[in-house]
C-alpha cells in the first residue's frame, strides 16, 4: 500500500480513539473540567504529564534541530530535561498541597492581591498562545505532507480536531487522551529510530548507535564530522555558540519549564501528594525514552541525507525529495546548472533549502524504511502536537472562566455558567492559536523558546520566593514580574522583528533573544526582593500559610512511639 493510504489509516485510527476516549470522559462538572475530578492512578498520570510534555517540538523540531545545529542543539535537550526536573522536586509537591489548580490562583492568593492575580492571567495567556501556535504549526506541517494539503489547511483540520476533545472532555478527556497520545507516539519515534540504527551502525539500540560506527568501521560521528566540515558547516560535535549564550539559553528552558502552567495543573489530577511525587518520577522515565534517542536521531537525519542529496544527479533525486518538495519545506535549485545537487554552507553555492522542522517526519523516508514506518511517525507527530495543544488550551480556558470571571470579575457565577465560559474560551482560544500557526513568527522550536523565555522571567522567581519567602509581600511580587516581563518581551521584539539582522557582537553580553529570559528572571528577582524589603510584610495568615507548606503537618510525630 502507498503512504498515503497507510496514512489515512493509522492517523485514522488513532483520531477515532481520541475522539472515543473525549466521549467516553467527558466532564460533568468543574472539578472533572479542570483536574479530571483529582482521581487518576500515578502511572496514567506519569504518561499523560510525558505526552503533555513532549509538545510538537520535542518530537518535530527538537531532533530537526541538532541534525542543523549539532552540539549546539544540545541546549534544547539539557534545557527541557533539566527544567522538567525542577519542576517536579521543587514546585509541584508545593502547589498540590497549597490546593490551586493553577499559577494565577496561587498568585492571587498567596500575593493576596486581584492586581497580582490579573497580571499572572496575562502572563499565563501570553506564554501558553506563544507555545499553542508552535504546536499548530506542527500540525499543519504534518497534514501538509501526510495529506497533501497544503500548511494552511492542515492548520485549521488540526483545530478542528483538538477543540472537539478538549472542549467536550476538558481535563478529565484530555488525561485519558494524553495516556493513548503518549503510546502512539513513543512506539512512532522508537520503531524508524530501531530501523535506522540497525541499517547505519548494526545496532538496534539508537543510543548505542549513536556513538557505533558505520559500514567501513569509521565511528558514526567522526565521519559525520568529515562530511560537514567538507561542505563548510561546523564539525558536528563542536560548537560555534558562546558558553555564556549556551548557559543563558538552558536556563532559560529550564526555569521557563518549570513555571509552565499546563504541565503543573497534571500534578492535580492525582489523588495525594504522594501520588504526585510518584507521578512525577514516572513520567521522567518516560520522556528520558524519547530525549535520548533524539541525538541519535538528529545524527541519522543528517548523515542520510547528505549521502542521498549531496553530488547526486538533479533529474534522479530520491522520492522523499519529491514527496516534501509539494510542501514547498524543501526546495532544489540547480545554480550552476551542472546537473548535480551541491550542500553547501556557503549560501552562493548551495542549491538546497531545507526546513528543519521536516528532519524527524523525512527520515524514515530518506531511509527507505516501509510505508506504515513513515505513516506511524506521521501519527506520533500529530499526537506530540494535539496532546500538548490540547493541555495549553485547557491552561487558557481555566485562566480565563475561573482566574479572571470567577476570582475577580464575577465572584457569584453559577457552576454551569463558569463551565460554559471554559468551554467558550477555549473555542476563542483555538481560532487565535490558529491564525498564529498560520502565520508563525518563527520555526517551532524557536517560537516555543520565546514562550519559554518569558514565563522564566514572569512566573518562576514569583513561584519560588511565594514558597520559599515568607517576606514575599504582593508590592514586591507585581513589580518584579512586570519588570522581568517588560524587559524579556523588549530585548525579543527588539532583536527579532525591529532589528533582525542584529550579530551576536550587538547582543548584550553576547546573550541571544533565546537566551534572554534568564536576564529577565535574575532581574525579577532583584527587584522583587527590595522591593518587598522596603514595604510592609505579607498579612500574618499569609505568613502562616507559607509556613505550613513548607513543613508538611505532623513532620514531628514519627519518632514517638
């Protein structure tokens, strides 16, 4: 059978238990709206919190992006990592036992303040539109290819999909989604990565492969090396990013990770704390499954490739070229009219233009493997994206039918209504995430580090001092997320859209838009600290709340016998 039919097949299938699994769990009432009624098991809330996690850019972009970057991509794979580890020992136990089901309730309540409260709103909204059209816009590219439609159309079929399940089944549909979400898509990352392996270095583990050798015994990244420094680009495994932007940008994943609003609502769904501790480590052990194979995958890409591209015939290119070249995401000029294809670094030579976002979905083309092989990764693609699509739109939802109408604007709106407005918002919020992901301001995986950015220098430091301060006072708190977020979104607007041709010497310190939320976050929390010392305490009751978190109740009772 061609693609196309294995296309429709597989894709179908799995769309149809989604859409069984939303009708199945559709929810009744607020509390299975918001936190799926606080009653799913640790291990489907570890593979619901993974699929949450492994947005369109962990699976699409994320390994597209080491193919091109090499080791400089690394920072994408320490940073994601390293931030869903802070966020599951530091924040979540915290927050699930403060009792909030989202960043601007525990902002309004702890900083004691609707003002405090009102601009966590904003933030919340602002990151997760940025993250949401990151993830259409893989969409759109998936259905671009898998469908032969075009990027546009793919767009609003994928909208369609993801308002039907997250509006009719809300948290409680979208967890038992993500669970089904997470299978499809490991199992379509894992089986080309197996395949590939085996084909380049005989060995069926990537990671192992990774680091094997090829054919004429000649280790895997050394002759990868070979090949790009021939062509001009930087050796694979070294870098050409300063350590310093290098750090700024990791931490800037990290933190901004860390006070992601969707992936913290997850650790509500489980029924104790305990449960959420446990959650947390199953879902580490989850997504380390997929982070690990992304180098060995980013590697496979490339070195195929360039073997099959590079100095072949025009007239005799391979099909995948043909296949994506209808999605205008690669494209082939003859400049010198020699009849071969030159992959070069050097921009008057070159004649190909490839999209990195189209790295993970080709390969198992470029590699020859079997139709279902390419139809299976087109799957998982679409699940990485719909599941992380669907968590964000949820986070918007909630933010604006409980933290904006019900906490501040209509404090006495019925159950029924308050639901109803969820649902309306997160229909308003898909067709704005739409239009962006028809009109991306960047490719996905930098569009998603801007998100990252931002809410690493509005949400965390508030985050961290609300539960580690007890000083924290709301002055402090409001000012410094204002500054930390007035100062990141300027550098970014700046650099990117008034002066885009900007060289690293002009950067501060040498700190790239990508990287600049780290700034950001230090600033917040320069600015928060004086300005909470040179201002009243936090209300005693505030003081006290803070101190019960912190030292969980009967702490003391275990040594007496």
């Amino acid at each position: 059978m061609d693609i196309l039919t294995w296309t429709y097949i597989i894709v179908g299938a799995t769309f149809a238990l989604y859409i069984g699994i939303a009708i199945w769990a559709r929810a009744g009432s607020t509390k299975e709206f918001y936190v799926a009624g606080g009653g799913v098991s640790p291990l489907a809330n570890g593979m619901a919190t993974a699929a949450d996690w492994m947005s369109a850019a962990s699976f699409i972009s994320m390994a597209g992006l080491i193919s091109f970057m090499g080791y400089d991509g690394s920072v994408y794979l320490m940073g994601w990592t390293g931030g869903y580890v802070l966020l599951a020992l530091l924040l979540a136990p915290y927050l699930r036992k403060f009792g909030k089901f989202t960043v601007p309730d525990f902002v309004g309540d702890r900083y004691y303040s609707q003002t405090a409260r009102l601009v966590a709103v904003v933030a919340a909204l602002f990151v997760s539109f940025t993250y949401v059209a990151g993830q259409m816009r893989g969409v759109g590219i998936v259905f671009s290819r898998f469908l032969e439609v075009d990027i546009d159309t793919g767009v609003v079929i994928g909208m369609i999909i993801v308002l039907f399940y997250s509006v009719l089944g809300g948290m409680k549909g979208i967890t038992y989604t993500q669970v089904a979400q997470y299978c499809v898509l490991i199992f379509a990352y894992m089986v080309p990565a197996i395949f590939i392996s085996l084909q380049l270095t005989g060995n069926p583990i990537p990671q192992l492969g990774f680091g094997g050798t090829v054919a004429d015994g000649t280790p895997l990244l050394d002759k990868l090396d070979g090949l790009l420094t021939e062509l001009g680009f930087t050796a694979y495994t070294s870098g050409s990013k300063g350590m310093m932007d290098v750090l700024f940008i990791t931490a800037a994943l990290m933190v901004g990770t860390a006070g992601l609003p969707h992936v913290i609502v997850r650790f509500f769904t489980v029924p104790r704390v305990k449960d959420a501790r446990k959650s947390a480590g199953y879902a580490l052990i989850f997504i380390a499954i997929l982070y690990t194979t992304a180098p060995a995958i980013g590697a496979f890409g490339i070195y195929n490739m360039i073997n099959t591209l590079n100095e072949k015939p025009v007239a005799e290119m391979p099909q995948w070229v043909e296949n994506w070249g209808k999605t205008k995401l690669i494209t082939i000029e003859d400049k010198n009219g020699d009849g071969l294809v030159q992959y070069r670094k050097d921009a008057a030579v070159n004649e190909v233009t490839i999209d990195k976002d189209i790295m993970v979905l080709a390969n198992p083309e470029i590699a020859q493997l079997p139709n279902w092989v390419i139809a299976l990764v087109a799957a998982g693609g679409l699940a990485a994206a719909l599941s992380t699509a669907a968590g964000l739109l949820l986070v918007i939802s909630t933010a604006i039918s409980r933290d904006l109408l019900k906490n501040a604007l209509m404090p006495k709106i019925s159950e029924k209504k308050e639901l109803m407005s969820a649902r309306i918002a997160a229909g308003v919020a898909v067709v704005i995430a739409g239009y962006f992901g028809i009109n991306p301001p960047g490719f996905v995986a930098q569009v998603v580090a801007f998100a990252f950015g931002l809410a690493a220098a509005s949400f965390f430091p508030i985050i961290i001092m609300g539960i580690f301060s007890k000083r924290m006072n709301k002055e402090g708190a409001i000012t410094g997320m204002i500054v930390g977020l007035a100062f990141t979104m300027t550098y970014i607007i700046y650099y990117k859209f008034v002066n885009p041709t900007a060289t690293k010497e002009d950067w501060w310190f040498g700190i790239s838009p990508e990287g600049i939320g780290t700034l950001g976050m230090l600033l917040n929390f320069a600015v928060s600290f004086l300005v909470s010392r040179f201002t009243p305490p936090p209300p005693q009751d505030v003081q006290d709340l803070v101190e019960d978190i912190r030292i969980p109740r009967g702490a003391g009772e275990a040594t007496h016998h």
